[in-house]
C-alpha cells in the first residue's frame, strides 16, 4: 500500500470535511507493478448531494466573493502545489505510471493554471459602457454560473483538473470535482493541501469519487448544478449531452482526438523527429493530443522513417518510479489491447513495421508497450479510424497538399494537429483549412495555461485555459440602468 502524509484520509470532501459515507470501497493499481496500492472509498448518491448543497451554501450572490480574495486562493493553491510538487508528482507517477520527472513536471503545469487566473482575474471586474444607447448606463457583471461538476480523466490527474478548478475558483464558483477511479490519489493530495494550506471557504470545493454512473447521474439531474466540465471520451461526453438536457445545463467538453501530423517535403525532418517524440510518447502516448496519424510527403518518407526509427530505437520502457525511463506501463489492460489489436489489424491489412515490436512477441504479464512505428497505413485501418491511445506511431504516405488536407479532416475529431513546413503561405493555408482547435506549425508543444484549448466537431465545446477558459465559468449579466 502507499504511504504519504498527503493520504492520511482516504476519503472524500465536503463542506471542508473528510467525508464517505457507506463502507464501500475500489481498488486503486500501480499499473508499473500490477498491485494495489489503495482502498478508495465508492461514495454513495447522498454523498454527492451533501456535496452539492455545501457548494450551494458557499456561492455567494448577493455579496460576492472580492477578486483579491479570490486570487489570493489561487496564489495560495499554486503556491502550495509548488511546495509540494515531488511527493504529489510521486503519487501521480505510481497510480498512473508516467516517468517521474513527467508526473512532477504535471504537478508544475497544473500550478501554472493558478499562477495564470492569478494575474487575469482582473478581466472579471464589472466593466461599464462608454456608450450609453436607450437613454440608460449600461454595466455588465460576470456572475459565477454556480455549483459547477467537474470531471475528470486519469491520463493527466492534476493537469485537468487545475484547468478547470482554477477557472471556477477565479470566477467564484463552488465546485464538486470526480476524479477517475484509475487516479483518485493525486487528488485525495490535492485536497489534502488545500486542507491544510488554503483559506478556502467550507464547501468552496468538494470532492467525491467512486461509481461514475453514480455520481454522473447526481450531477446531471441536480437543479443547483447549472454546469458541468468534462474532459473525457466523446461517448460520455454525448451521454451527458443527453442526461442535461432537462436542465439545460452549460456544458464545457474537451472529449477525444484523432490528431493528425504533416510532414511536408519541405520541413525540417529533425525537428519533425524530435517533436514527433517528445509529442506522441508523452504519457505512454495516452493523450489526447498525441498525434494518432502521421502523414509525411511520399519524396521524405524513407529519410523520415529512418531518423524515427533511430530515435525509437533508443527509448526506453519501464517504471516511472525509476526516473530513467521514457515511457512507463499504459494505464490497464483495455488499453493495452488496444493498442496491440490497432497494431495487429494493421499489419494484417498490409503495414510495414518501421520500429518495435510485433503483436505475438508483447509481454502477456506486464502492461510495458514498446514504441512502435508502422507505414504504409491507409484509411481503413483502425489506428486511422480511431484514436490509439498508446505508444503506436501510424505512418501514412501522402503526394500533395490537398491530399494531406482532406485526410487530416477526414475524422469525427477536431481537437490537435499539427504540420512542420519551411513555407509560410502554406502553413497559414493548411492551418485555415484544417477543422482542429489547436494546430502546431513546426512544432508538436500542447496547451499552455495562457491560450485557449478546445475542440471543433466531436472533440468538444468550450475551451480551456486564456481568457476564452476563464469566462467558461461566469454567466455575463447586463444591467442598464434608466434615469
Ligand atoms: P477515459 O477513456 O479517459 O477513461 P471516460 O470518458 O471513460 O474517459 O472517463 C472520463 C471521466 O468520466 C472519468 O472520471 C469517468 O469515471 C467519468 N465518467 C464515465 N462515465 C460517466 C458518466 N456516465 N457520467 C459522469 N461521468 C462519467
């Protein structure tokens, strides 16, 4: 079992107490080792509907919180995730597997959300027009939506989370937060600190975990939850589309992608190679801005596969506890076979392997997946259909611009993609034309507390982060006033 100060409760919170009802409980794996390393408690409905009215009791509408007592909850949880990175970092490597210094690393990115909503809350204040049409001053205010439910997957444990619980924070809203049940420790710490080291109000922020058809169905049927934010699959996403519509609720979604990465003839096929890794083998390759398809320009497919092979050749697999290794174990064995079955069907249907490893010589007992590079893929295979979500990296050849374009649209998803190209025009071109939320030119960097983030199509509404992720969580009302 795990030992931390910041896992002395193995509970939830609400209303600025350590709460679980029932004796319930679920296994949280070490997936590196295969063990257990905690008992989390599953919490029942009644749980998540005390959290809801903790939340209720500490929205404050008619005398709201001051905007420096709100920054200063975000300079004190920024403050305290940076105290604490190494030993949350810790836990977040051993329920999730990534290399260490990547799972620290998280812890960082996370504090930068805080750091940011720290310094831009100010965007929040009440702002009056300076024209005054209709005979009336006209103000508009920012009021928090309300109690907010925020839900989140295991890929980045505390990075999701700190997108969207600083925002609601900054804008005043009370949250009750689910974290996935494969990552409920890294936030058990979080709350530990905030405990501990935040002058939060009781009920500002609460915490529940356990059976997501539980707790989802609190949440979406819930009158004083008007807002749900979710990051997660797109088939969840769609159920809570439907589960709040009796509500109307506000729904902020960052669901699935498929991202594309286009090598055109002219790029710099180093950096393509090196961002090429350090993007899709981040996390295992377990996010969703991974590149999951990989076009390169028919003239530089052989000099590109070769510097990719060279640079896979010598990464290494293994536990992240260890601190030495690039990728750790894929979070389960669902996932594992996934990615195995997206590389069998490939090879069956006519790919080359580039790099790697074959289907049949995959460890039965462990849940390591070498990298692994293909060529040759074409559309009807299902790393081209469907998002991996693991350490496979697809290569299909392309001859002209156009054709990059429409293959790289040709997908449900519209979240992440990316192009390297000497040429300006063109990559201005090939940006407009390509329907994604986020598109790196000559570089495979993802988001960043500063810009906004957020899918096209099926990857999502809303976005996250910038100014655009800050106002997800306020409700602008106008207010002229007549003379
Ligand atoms: P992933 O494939 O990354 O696990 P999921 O969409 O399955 O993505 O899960 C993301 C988050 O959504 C997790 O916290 C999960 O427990 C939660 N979840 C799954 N089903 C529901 C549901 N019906 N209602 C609310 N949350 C759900």
């Amino acid at each position: 079992m795990i030992k931390s100060d910041l896992l002395k409760n193995m509970k939830g919170y609400i209303g600025g107490q350590w709460k679980a009802s029932g004796d319930q409980t679920f296994d949280v794996y070490n997936p590196a080792t295969g063990q257990v390393i905690a008992k989390a408690p599953s919490m029942p409905a009644e749980d998540v509907k005390a959290a809801i009215e903790s939340g209720q009791s500490a929205l404050k509408l008619t005398k709201p919180y001051a905007i420096e007592t709100r920054r200063q909850w975000l300079e004190q949880i920024r403050d305290a995730l940076k105290a604490n990175r190494e030993e949350i970092g810790r836990i977040l490597c051993m329920e999730h597997g990534k290399p260490l210094n990547e799972a620290q690393g998280e812890v960082d990115y996370a504090a930068g959300f805080f750091d940011y909503f720290s310094k831009t809350i100010g965007e929040l204040n009440s702002r009056t027009l300076e024209e005054k049409p209709k005979d009336c001053t006209w103000t508009v205010h920012y009021r928090p939506v309300g109690v907010v439910g925020l839900i989140t997957p295991w890929n980045f444990p505390i990075g999701m989370i700190a997108k969207k619980l600083s925002a609601a924070l900054a804008a005043g809203c009370p949250s009750v937060i689910k974290p996935a049940s494969e990552t409920p420790l890294t936030m058990i710490a979080l709350f530990t600190i905030i405990d501990e080291e935040v002058d939060l109000p009781d009920g500002m922020v609460n915490l529940v975990m356990g059976k997501a058809s539980v707790i989802g169905k609190v949440l979406c049927e819930h009158p004083d939850v008007p807002m749900l934010s979710f990051t997660g699959s797109t088939e969840v996403g769609r159920k809570l589309i439907e589960d709040t519509t009796e509500h109307v609720k506000k729904l902020a979604l960052e669901l699935g992608g498929n991202a594309p990465y286009i090598i055109f003839e002219d790029a710099d096929l180093d950096k393509a190679a090196d961002n090429l890794i350090a993007n899709k083998f981040r996390g295992g390759g377990q996010t969703c801005v991974c590149a999951n398809r990989i076009f390169v320009h028919e003239k530089v497919m052989d000099s590109f596969s070769q510097k990719l092979a060279d640079r896979v050749n010598k990464m290494t697999v293994g536990d992240g506890i260890n601190g030495d290794v690039d990728i750790g174990p894929l979070i389960n064995k669902a996932g594992f076979n996934k990615v195995k079955d997206h590389l069998e069907d490939a090879l069956d249907k006519g790919a080359t392997l580039v790099a790697g490893t074959r289907p049949d010589d995959l460890p039965s007992d462990t849940l390591f997946f070498p990298p692994t590079v293909v060529s040759g893929i074409k559309r009807d295979m299902a790393c081209f259909r469907e998002e991996t979500f693991g350490p496979l990296v697809p290569m299909v050849s392309f001859s002209s611009e156009e054709e990059a374009v429409e293959m790289g649209n040709d997908t449900e998803f519209g979240l992440a993609s990316y192009l390297f190209t000497a040429d300006e025009e063109r990559a201005m071109r090939v940006a407009g034309a390509l329907r994604f939320g986020h598109v790196g030119w000559n570089t495979g960097t993802g988001p960043t507390p500063e810009a906004p983030f957020g899918g096209m199509k099926a990857s999502g509404i809303g976005r996250e982060g910038g100014l655009e992720g800050l106002f997800e969580f306020v409700e602008p009302q106008t207010v002229p006033r007549g003379f």
